[in-house]
C-alpha cells in the first residue's frame, strides 16, 4: 500500500483523511518505537486538521503510551515526554468536549507528573 511520503504529498494536497488512512496502515506495520512515536503524532494531526478531536486525541494518547513503554528510557525523561503527548490529547479532547475523556487523560497526567516528580 502506501508509505509515509505518499502519505505527507497526500497530506500536503490536502487530502488529510487518506494520509491518515496510509498512516494508520504504516503504523500497524511498523515496529520501532520512536518511529511508531512519530507516526502516531502524525496521524493525530491529520485527524487534528480535519477537526476529529477525539480521533486526534486518542493517537496522541498512543504516543504517550508507547513513550512511557519504552524500556531503554529513564523513567523521568519518559514521564516527561509522555507528559507532552498527554496534553496534546487533553487539548483534542476540550476541543471534542469530550468529558469522559477530558477526566481519564487528566487522571493519567497527573499520574506521570506524581511519577515525575518522585523519580
């Protein structure tokens, strides 16, 4: 199927859904970690263009997840870029009105920020 720069032309032309969609597809396959990271960014901005904010939340929450699963990190610099991830997706999340979600990813923020702030 398709790939990452097909994905950004598609993107760049505007059509946002399918570079999402080919995104999507490459993060399924994918199995680094930072690239799957950096996917997952990617795909949530799409969804962030195309005003799905729950959609564009979720992926940035990915992000964070795979950030804090990373076991070659210290625990304070994955607590502090998972941080980064979390907020992007509590800021779809307001966006989306959203309040379910909006309280989950608060509870996890402050979760990272305690483990943060203890390591």
């Amino acid at each position: 199927m398709g790939n990452t720069s097909d994905a950004f032309s598609l993107a760049r032309s505007g059509n946002t859904f399918t570079a999402a969609t080919l995104l999507k597809e490459e993060f399924e396959i994918m199995r680094s970690s930072p690239q799957r990271v950096d996917l997952c960014e990617w795909i949530a901005h799409c969804f962030y263009q195309l005003e799905q904010f729950d959609e564009a939340g979720t992926w940035y929450e990915t992000a964070g997840q795979l950030l804090l699963g990373e076991p070659s990190t210290p625990l304070q610099l994955k607590a502090l870029n998972a941080v980064v991830e979390y907020e992007k997706a509590l800021e779809c999340y307001r966006n989306a009105s959203d309040e379910d979600a909006v309280t989950e990813c608060s509870s996890m923020l402050n979760e990272i920020r305690k483990a943060c702030a203890s390591a």
